[in-house]
C-alpha cells in the first residue's frame, strides 16, 4: 500500500517558518542565559533544549512547504488560439481534449 500524502495548500503562507524563527530566538535566549546564569543552569538548558527541539521541527514543517511550492513554480500555463491550434495538429481524429467544459 502506497502511503497517502495529506493535502497541503502549497501557496499559502509557510506559517511555520515564524514559528521556526520564534524557538530559534528561544534557544539563543535560553543558551545565553544558561551562560550568565549559575544557579539555574539545569532549567535554562533544560528549556534551550526544548526549544531546539520545536525550532527543528518547525523549521522541518517550514521547507517542506516551502519545496512543494517551489516544485510548482515551473513555467506559465500557455494558451492558444484555435487556429494555431489547427496548424500543430495535423491529424485531428488523434486528438482527444476530454470530456470537460466548452
């Protein structure tokens, strides 16, 4: 069995990156802290650590949005013209549009 993907809209805003970025600021706080600190070293390095943590999964969510926008940002849909059309297609009975709007 095939694992199915969860739908994601890949052009919203990737949200997560400012979570990512918050816990990144988190832990550069924290480690700062747990530096100057002497008594509460074991609780700032404690909360540094989970907030590493958090900012690696964060960051995680943030580009795999962010990859499945990129993988879409390929060329423009194209449009022509029927006649332009008739000139690339020099036999029509091999053509099939589909069965969808006019």
């Amino acid at each position: 069995m095939m694992g199915v993907r969860k739908y994601e809209m890949p052009w919203r805003t990737a949200y997560e990156m400012y979570a990512a970025l918050a816990w990144s600021i988190g832990v550069v706080l924290f480690a700062l802290l747990a530096y100057r600190a002497s008594q509460a070293l074991s609780i700032l390095g404690s909360l540094a650590g989970v907030s590493l943590v958090m900012a690696v999964y964060r960051w995680k969510q943030a580009l795999r949005i962010l990859v499945v926008r990129a993988s879409l940002g390929g060329r423009a849909m194209e449009a022509i013209n029927v006649r332009e059309f008739r000139r690339y297609c020099k036999q029509p009975d091999q053509v099939f549009l589909g069965f969808g709007f006019e």
